[in-house]
C-alpha cells in the first residue's frame, strides 16, 4: 500500500536507522492526524518511543530524526517538533490529492491491499444445527464472519466460507422424532413429540408438505431415515434460502453425517490412541487435553459406545488442515468457549500446529424494544428470527448494527434505533451521504476538465483527501484483527467529513468552474470509497432516499 501514512512511516523508519543505527517496523511507528489541523497534517510519537532506547530526551531524538528523514521522497513540506517530543509533519499539497486520482483510477478496487499475501485461509461460522429457523445469536454471527470473510478477501488472503452442518446426533433423532409427530397429527393420529422436541411452524409446515407427498404410508411405519432426510434437507434448503436473503453465502458445506461415513471419526480416534493420547477408565475412552493446559481430560467414548460430541469436531477439522488450509479461523458462541483449549490439544495431540486454529467468540444478543428485552426460545418455536428481525427493519440495518460493535461484547440490538430515519441511526446516516453524493452528481450543470487538484486548499478539503487516502490502511488493519466494526467507523467519520465538507465548500458552482470541478472529481473519490466501505461489510450503497 503505497499510501501517504506508509510512504511517512518509510520515512521515519529509515530516519531512526541512520540517525540511531536502529531497525524498526512499520508497525512500531505510530501515525495520527491532528485534531488541530494547524500543527500538520500528521503527528508521530515515535521520538517519544525511542528515548529509553537512545538515551536521549524526546525532542533531541525528534530533532535527529527530523533531521535525517528524506523530505522528499516522503512527500514532505515541513517538520516541526511540539510538546515534549511530537514530530508534526505538513505534506506537499500534491501529495495529498494525488489520492483523488488514485480512487477515480482504481473505482471499486481502491481499499484492497496485500496484507494477506494469499493466505489460504477458512472461516467457519454460522454452522447452525439443521433443525430450525435462525435466531438473532445466528444472525450476529453470519453478519460479522461474513464482513471478515469480504475484508479479508480486500486484503489478500485466500479465503474459504464454510458452514458445517451438524447433521448428525441427537438433535436430528428429535427433529426425525417431531417430524413424524406432526406427520402423524395429519391423519389424526397421536404420536408424542420428543421430550426435546422441535414444536416451531416450520416442523408443522414440513409435516404437512411429506403428509401431501407421502399419504399415510408411514404413519404406522416409523422410517427414521427418511424423516431424517426429509428433515435436514428441507431444514437446510431453509437455512440457505434466509442466508442468502441476509446476503451470506459460501463456499463450502461439509457434513458432519459425511465426516462419520467415511470413518474419519474412527481414524481420528485411532491416531490418538497411537500417540498414546487416550487411554481407558470406568469403560470409556479419555484423551489427554490435560498434556495441553486443559483443566482436566475429555471423554471421546462413553461408556455405552457413543462418541462425544467432541470427537467429530476433532475429525472435521483435521479434515480442514488436510485441505491444505494455512489457517482456520472458528467463530464461536459464547457457550463454546471452553470448547477452544479441546480442539487446540487435538490439533497439537495430532502433530500439527495449535496456533493454526484460532476463535473468535461470538457474545449474547438481546433484542430490546422501548427498554424491554423481547425473550426469544427457539426450540417452542417463538423465537425471533433472523427474517422476522429484517422484515421488522431491514437486512441493511440488521448487518450494520451486528458489526458495528465488538463480537466479543454483550450487544443490545435496539429495534427502534434500527426502524428510525434519522441521523442518530448509523446506516441511516451512512446511506443518506452516499445518497446525497449521488444527487449532487446527478445535477452537475457543467463539464471541466481536470489536470490538477492545486485549487483544493480549504481545511475541509484537505481532511477529507486525507481520510480518503486511509481507507486501504483501515482495511488492512481490520483483516489484521478481524474487526469489521473498524470499517464502521471508518463509514461514520467519512460520513461525517464529507457533510462537513459539502457544509463549507460550494461544489457545484457556475461561478467557478474550475475549482467546482476538482471539488466534484473529490467529491466521486469520496462516494467511490464510501460504498467500497459499506460493500465490505455487506451493507447496500443506496443512490436515492
């Protein structure tokens, strides 16, 4: 990323090397933009970083680094040295709106980056059970693994959407069980739903779609494999019909059942046991998680011969790393984050490498209306879905307000925020300013053509070119820490600077043609890198409102 930031950076890191004979990363320094844009157009601590290190006061070391850091080649005007030891940086104007050209020139790749530099990597979220509608923990989940699924795409790295399917297990005997309850219910027969049983509308709505196809053939003729098809499949095609209608899709769907046919299980087991990582107490099967920090060890088969949920997990993603991924990234709930040490042991316990699966822990959403928490159950069917959250607001708020905040805080989705149309609505605010870009631009009333950007002088001006000129930065830095909520931030504040401007500068100006031209050609780099943005984490870039 040759950017403004970087190229300064560069510069101060080779400054450091030949005033101090030290190497230093790029991370290590620090860039900021003054909030008082009087003291430049940048700001680094770095001198302040280095005195221990030198054994030299801040501003002596902020002065030999002034000193030697090549003006030119970092596009720089001016240096001067503040406070204790800030160094204020004001660059060459040109350098500043060669931004405008560079987003004009590059449309809807300008942001992406290298960061990743082909890291083949898996995302694995969602993974709901088959058996019912997605709720709003879902919800969470598929909006933020999705816009780190996007972002990271942006920066280079090779990416793989997955979603496991647990197929397999108790909850599918229950939805098979409920199923034929309700199937039996349409010839007025009783049949008793399972104590865990599924009583949503979809399971009554299944029920009667095979009633329809199949007649009473099974009603006393229980065929668990076929309700057990019949349920997973129809289950599914639900789950990736709301999916895509939340805008997620992906690459990859591996099946748990899949994983047990083909006895990976079984070797997965057996290759434990010859590591001598399991061993046998009171008729059931333990691995050792305790070898790897674990507070105690883990049953892999009971007693009676069943294996622990545990077990497939371990097989599947030892299926993940055979795929030849570099890394897998899990999203997990808040209730799996005691999972996390088990899977890391069987991944070392296997002989590969712990640190290539990483978790990111998905907190608790509330949904909250007029101060009170609506209660959502899934399993007695009155659960507020994913659909019924985007139908009550819209799939566009619903993803913004999801990735907005942390995953790994609690999160209070706030329906009457989401509903209103108004600036205190953060998507609302975002779409309105690319909406009214696009109305300026519809009504421009002239043709000028552009050589240069030397009239963009005013203050406005000048924030908003250098805000523009951080975006690929931003983007790095949110696949770096898989922080889409970054990208959001990034979308207020450009919002934000551009109100600003449009407040200050006459764009569309008869008058004054020429600048009103470079105005708007900064004005399209603007509306270019805004809806990059809200592309990035799924949000729809709306022209008219």
């Amino acid at each position: 990323m040759n950017t403004i930031e970087n190229k300064l950076k560069e510069g101060i890191k080779n400054a450091v090397k030949v005033a101090f004979d030290i190497d230093i990363t790029l991370s290590e320094v620090v860039i900021e933009i003054p909030k008082d844009t009087s003291h430049g157009d940048y700001a680094t601590n770095t001198a302040m970083r280095l005195t221990k290190r030198v054994q030299k006061n801040p501003r002596e070391v902020a002065q030999l680094i002034i000193d030697n850091i090549d003006f030119e080649a970092s596009d720089l005007e001016a240096a001067s040295i503040a406070g204790p030891g800030f160094i204020n940086f004001t660059m060459l104007k040109a350098s500043l709106s060669n931004i405008i050209k560079t987003v004009l020139n590059n449309e809807t790749t300008y942001g992406q980056n290298n960061t990743g530099n082909g890291l083949k990597i898996n995302c694995e979220y969602v993974s709901a059970n088959p058996t019912g509608d997605l709720h709003l923990g879902h919800a969470r989940g598929a909006a933020w693994g999705d816009s780190v699924s996007r972002i990271l795409k942006a920066s280079g790295y090779d990416v793989t959407r997955e979603f496991y399917v647990n197929d397999a297990g108790n909850q599918i005997v229950n939805l098979a069980l409920s199923l034929y309850s309700r199937y039996c219910s349409n010839f007025d027969v009783v049949v008793e739903m399972p104590v865990d049983g599924y009583f949503g509308d979809d399971v009554m709505g299944m029920a009667k779609d095979m009633a329809a196809i199949y007649g009473d053939t099974y009603v006393n003729n229980y065929d668990e494999a076929l309700f057990k098809q019949e349920g997973i499949k129809r289950e599914l095609a639900k789950l990736k019909n709301d999916l895509s209608f939340f805008k997620v899709e992906f690459d990859v769907w591996t099946s748990e059942q899949a994983i047990r046919d083909a006895h990976k299980v079984e070797e997965a087991v057996e290759v434990l046991d010859k590591a001598g990582k399991v061993y046998e107490h009171e008729g059931a099967l333990w691995f050792k998680t305790t070898d790897y920090g674990d507070d105690k060890d883990r049953v892999l088969k009971k007693s009676d011969g069943s294996y622990t949920y545990l077990v497939p997990d371990i097989a599947y993603h030892i299926n993940k790393l055979d795929r030849g991924y570099d890394k897998l990234v899990d999203f997990f709930g808040a209730d799996h984050h005691g999972y996390i040490p088990r899977l890391k042991a069987s991944i070392q316990a296997l002989g590969r490498d712990a640190d290539t699966l990483e978790v990111d822990i998905i907190q608790m959403v509330r949904l909250v209306e007029d101060g009170v928490e609506v209660k959502m159950s899934k399993r007695l069917g009155n659960a507020v879905t994913l659909r019924d959250l985007c139908e009550e607001t819209s799939v566009d708020a619903v993803r913004y307000f999801f990735v907005n905040r942390a995953v790994d805080t609690h999160f209070d989705f706030d329906l009457g925020l989401a509903r209103k149309q108004s600036n205190d609505n953060p998507v609302f605010y975002a779409q309105y300013a690319y909406a009214r870009m696009c109305s300026i631009l519809r009504n421009i009333e002239f043709t000028t053509s552009v050589e240069n950007y030397d009239l963009l002088t005013h203050d406005k001006e000048i924030q908003l070119m250098k805000y523009i000129n951080e975006f690929p930065s931003v983007v790095s830095d949110a696949a770096l820490q898989r922080a889409p909520h970054k990208v959001c931030n990034y979308i207020q504040k450009l919002a934000s600077l551009f109100h600003s401007f449009y407040g200050a500068c006459k764009v569309n100006d008869k008058e004054n043609e020429a600048l009103s031209a470079q105005r708007l050609d900064l004005l399209k780099a603007c509306k270019i890198t805004l809806n990059n943005a809200l592309e990035l984490i799924g949000v729809e870039a709306i022209e008219k409102m």
